[in-house]
C-alpha cells in the first residue's frame, strides 16, 4: 500500500488554540477515506493544510511525492475539491465553470474542450439542459455536481469533498453516494471526503480518520468501532449511527 | 511550448497510432499514453485514421500504456464517428475500464448537440432596446428611492439604540477616517487655485484679490465638491460592495425572514452617517483649502498674513460659507442612497457586484455634479 498524501508531524495553532498536534496521517492509493471529527477539531484546516491554502504552524504534507508548501502552486493537475458549497464562479455558466480548467491547461480544439465538458457533467449526473445556466439558478444539490464536475475536468488521481452529502435530501445523498463509489471504481480514484453523513461513513469509507485531542485516529470501520476513546464511543454510539449501521449490516448480508 | 512541424509530427502520430492497411480492412495499433495532456495530439492522429470506401477498422489496443476519460473520449468519439459513416469498427485488446463505461454512460449525440450559447443575443432593434431599459431603470430607481425614503421616515421617527450607534459607527467611518485624506488634496487644490489665478491677477495689478478668488471658490464650491467626491469614492464603493457581498451571502434575506428591515438596519445609519459626516468634511476641507491659498499667497505673492485674514474677512461673509455648507448634506443624500441602493440591487454573481459598485461611484459623482450646478443656478437667481 502506498501513501498518495503523507501529513506528518503537522502542527495548527491559532492563538491559545491548539487543533493539531503533532498530527500523522497517511492517505492510500485508490481507497475512500472518511474524516470526521467534532467541530472545532479542525477537518477544514487539515483539508486546506493539505491543499495549500493554509500555513501550517509546523509540519511537513507531501502529496503523490511533492512537497506543499503554503501558496506554491501544489498539484492541481493531479487533485480535485469538491468545495462545501460548490465554490463555483458565479460569472460563468455551468459549461463554462466545467471547461475553465480545461482551457487553462490543455490547448485541445474547442470542440473536444465542450465535448469533454459535458463528458464530466453527464458523469456527475446532470443532464445537459443545465449546461447554460448560471449557478445562482441552480439547487444545491445540482451545484454539488457542478462542482464535482469540475473537479474532476482535469482528470485527477486524488478527489477531495468536504461534506458532499450536506444539505442534500437522503434521495439525493445516497445518489451522491452511489455516484462517488462509481468514480471511485471507474476512475482509480484516491478520494479523501470529510463527512458526518454516518450513511457515507457506512456505506462507501474504506477507512475513518477521526481528529479527536489534536491527532487523528484512522483504522478500518470495525477497528473504529472497537475504539475506547469517548468521543468516538459517542458518536457511533447515537440512535442514527446505530441505524446506519444496521443498513450497512443489511446490505452485506443481503 | 514548441510545436514539432514536418518529421516531428510524424514521430508524434506514430506515438499514439501506427496504420497498417490491409485489402478490405484497416489495421489501427494503438499505444503509448492516451491522457488528458496529449488531447489535441490525439485529435490529429485519430482524424489521420482514413479507412478506404467499405473497409473494416480494427483498432487494436494491446499497446495502450495509459489512459483516461479524454484519452478514452477521442478514441470513442472516432470509432462513432466511423460507425456513423458506414464503416464496420471494432476496439480490440482494450482494458476493460475506460471504453467500456463511457460506453454505457455517454449519449454522444447529446453531447455533440451542445453548442456554445450565443454571447449576445441580438435585440430586435438597439434604439428600441435602450429606450425600454432607460425607461424600466427609471421606474425602478423611482420605485426604490421612494421605498428607502419612506423607512429612512420610519427610522428617525422611531430611532432606536442600534440605529445610533451604527450611525456613529457610519460618521467614524465616512467622517473621521476621510479626515486626513480630505484635508491633503483641498489642501493642495487651495495651492493649486492661488498659483494659477495669480499669475493671471498679476497682469491686472490686481494681486492681492487672490485672496478674493481662493476664499470664495473654495467655500463656495471647491471644499464640498471635492469632499463629495472624495467620499463618493471611499464610501460611496463602500456601501456597495458591503450589501451586495451581504446579498450574494444571503445575509439580507435572513435579515428579512428574522424579521428585520434591511432597508432600516443597513441603509438608514449609512445614509444619516453620511449627513452627518460629509458637513463635517467640507468644514475640514474650507479650512485646509484657506490654509493652502494662505501658504501661496503669503509665501509667494508677497501679501502678509494680516492681510490675507483681512481680506478673507473683507470679500467673504458668512452666507458664502453657508451655501457650500448646505450642499453637504444633499450630496451626502445622493451618494448614501445611490451607493445603497447599488448594493442592494446585487443578485447573483461576483461580476455584477463589481458592476453595481462601479455603478454607484459613477452615478453618485455624476449626480453630485449635476446637483452642484443646479444649486450653482438656484443660489445666483436668489442673489445669495
């Protein structure tokens, strides 16, 4: 098993507050890693650490082989985010949102640019009557996707989503759901998603990180669920992760 | 980026597809990687695939070493191609991810419908057009001023403690914070109007009425014109951008739903602020713009400082002072309610924020200007 994002020894301090501590936590090659953890432990800062976007106090974050370093160009071409709330560009239509990136870096005729384009919006379930509108007329849910398509334009080997199923009806949560095991399997995806959608920790993570006393606890979902720690002793231990559980259980039965 | 021309294209086809052609069918090897970064290679060498009239094509893809969704798309969207032109076509020794679930995923026709949106679509007839938008924007702004009116009625019958301190909290920022800026440039004009009128009023022997001209223009017009505009565009771009970033955050809907007026809680203590505050600059402004017509005029025209304060005192009398002082609150009005109103009209995009603020600096300069010649008019017919 190799390590496609390898965090070490990572240390975020704001003011008296400290998040990380001496942090370690290895991402593998092509799996479905689930990050939880209570608010305030810091998901997004360890997911913006990772990305660049934010200046770790200390500590070294190495994604497939290149070292991060705070805004240095990191290695777009090889990740995809899948912001909270989409994060897409409000000027551009959804087609063009999805073929920005694609006119940064490649100068393949415009016909193959749309083509692959749509290409990426048909794969993140959208139909292609969207394509013309502009993200403040869309739902949510279909921004989601947008934006997910637009991660995934310049065919990336690692895919980031901070909680993609947030805000989303349980119909279109479990098609989300479906939709990222899909990629995942088609595309040899690395996929990295900070959830608290206990359907998606179940259903989809191959491992669970939980941020608990500024480390990390990671282990496969039995290993967590054997876990003495408090924290997590709670949080699966609540009537919807129980129910969540049985499903999962249902279904590797059924 | 160099392009290879001649030989090296050649060498690059031959990277991605050599072509064997055999009686009655085309043998197509594919190798080398098939990825997002040799796109438009692969374009060129999958059109260079040209079977002959009634020929199969094979496409043997043992040699393949890599590929992806754009790789697999060219590859797709040629054999569709070949199919759709009559020719028998067959992918061979492909590794069973990439082709096959494009395969069952993609209406290709779908895609190809796609077609770039028109960027502008063309009106039926441009005068015609612009007449309508003059005339819809009219009755929009109309509409909108007398909505915001009517609750800046309602807030100052009934103000409220939050109402003050966001006005105070206005007055620091538009008011007290411009102070220094307001003071550096009507400072620097005062200089400006003393140099120039006295190379002229030297011919005439006339000098010292420098004095004269300075005292009065800067009263009169300068001080408040340039405080206004100065504020126009420090504040005036302000309050734009801050409510149409609170728009586009939905802020102001929720002020709605939690009951709040938006147009009481964000538009009144920025329109009384800037009431407050831009008198208080055109005080500030006259003051440093006698100081600079005072520094030429004593340092350079040769008329003492005794002098200079008899004449201020001789050719000006209080109601100078006053007409420049009682334009300050009518700009402030304007530029307050333009600049509002600019920010609250934000809707969706990033692009129309940076629109609208543009839109509420322009305008509230331009309306500034068409108010001071209005009072320009207004003051000389009443003799004041």
């Amino acid at each position: 098993m190799n390590s496609v994002i390898t965090v070490r020894k990572l240390v975020n301090r704001f003011g008296d507050q400290l998040v990380h501590d001496n942090l370690d936590l290895d991402v593998y090659r092509d799996e479905i890693l689930g990050l939880v953890g209570g608010s305030g432990t810091g998901k997004s800062v360890l997911l913006r650490s990772i990305l660049g976007l934010q200046k770790p106090t200390s500590g070294t974050i190495t994604v497939l082989g290149r070292r991060i370093e705070y805004q240095q160009p990191g290695p777009t071409r090889c990740w995809g985010v899948l912001f909270q709330a989409g994060a897409l560009l409000s000027d551009l239509t959804v087609q063009q949102n999805v073929e920005l990136p694609i006119a940064l870096h490649s100068d393949m005729p415009l016909e193959t640019r749309h083509e692959l384009a749509s290409l990426k919006l048909l794969m993140s379930g959208l139909d292609l009557s969207v394509a013309d509108k502009y993200p403040a007329e869309l739902s949510g849910g279909m921004r989601k996707r947008v934006s997910l398509a637009r991660a995934l334009a310049l065919e990336p080997k690692i895919l980031f989503l901070d909680e993609p199923t947030a805000g989303l009806d349980p119909i279109a949560a479990t098609e989300f759901d479906e939709l990222i095991t899909w990629l995942h399997d088609n595309l040899e995806l690395t996929i990295m998603m900070i959830t608290h959608d206990v359907d998606s920790l179940f259903g989809i993570c191959d491992r669970i990180a939980v941020l608990v006393d500024g480390g990390v606890i990671v282990g496969t979902m039995n290993e967590i669920l054997k876990s003495e720690h408090p924290w997590i002793r709670r949080y699966f231990g609540v009537p919807r992760a129980l129910r969540a559980r049985q499903a999962a259980l249902g279904r590797a039965h059924a | 980026m160099v392009l290879m021309h001649g030989r090296g294209d050649e060498d690059m086809s031959d990277r991605f597809l050599s072509i064997e052609s055999q009686p009655g069918q085309l043998l197509v090897n594919v190798s080398g990687c098939w990825v997002f970064d040799h796109v438009s290679e692969l374009e060129r060498a999958a059109a260079g695939v040209q079977p002959a009239e009634g020929a199969r094509v094979t496409f043997q893809c043992r040699g393949l070493e890599d590929m992806d969704i754009a790789g697999a798309w060219v590859l797709y969207d040629r054999t569709q191609q070949l199919s759709a032109d009559g020719f028998k076509t067959e992918l061979k020794g492909i590794k069973a991810v990439h082709v096959k679930f494009l395969q069952h995923i993609i209406d290709a026709a779908a895609i190809r419908q796609y077609q770039q949106p028109e960027q502008h679509t063309g009106r039926p007839n441009p005068v015609y057009g612009a007449i309508a938008t003059l005339g819809r924007n009219v009755a929009v702004r109309i509409e909108d001023v007398g909505r915001i009116s009517r609750s800046i009625a309602d807030g100052v019958r009934r103000p409220s403690l939050y109402l003050v301190g966001e006005v105070i909290k206005q007055v620091y920022l538009t008011g007290v914070q411009a102070i220094p800026v307001v003071v550096v440039i009507t400072f620097l004009i005062g200089i400006v109007l003393a140099y120039q009128s006295s190379g002229q009023l030297e011919q005439f022997g006339a000098k010292v009425f420098v004095v004269d001209l300075v005292s009065i223009s800067v009263m009169r017009e300068m001080g408040v014109l340039l405080a206004a505009v100065m504020v126009a565009g420090r504040s005036g771009s302000a309050f734009a951008a801050e409510l149409g970033v609170m728009q586009l955050n939905e802020e102001v809907d929720a002020m709605r739903v939690l009951g709040l007026n938006p147009n009481q809680m964000l538009i009144i203590p920025r329109v009384l602020g800037l009431v407050i505050s831009l008198p208080i600059l055109t005080l500030f402004a006259d003051a440093a713009g006698l100081a600079g017509g005072a520094l030429v005029a004593v340092g350079s025209a040769g008329i003492s400082g005794l002098q200079f304060v008899e004449r201020v005192a001789h050719s000006t009398d209080l109601s100078d002072f006053y007409v420049g002082l009682s334009k300050a609150p009518v700009f402030a009005l304007l530029i307050a309610t333009v600049s509002t109103l600019r920010g609250i009209q934000v809707r969706a995009s990033a692009e129309e924020l940076g629109q609208r603020t543009t839109m509420a600096v322009v305008q509230s300069i331009f309306l500034i200007i068409v108010a001071d010649a209005f009072f320009a008019t207004m003051f000389t017919r009443m003799g004041v």
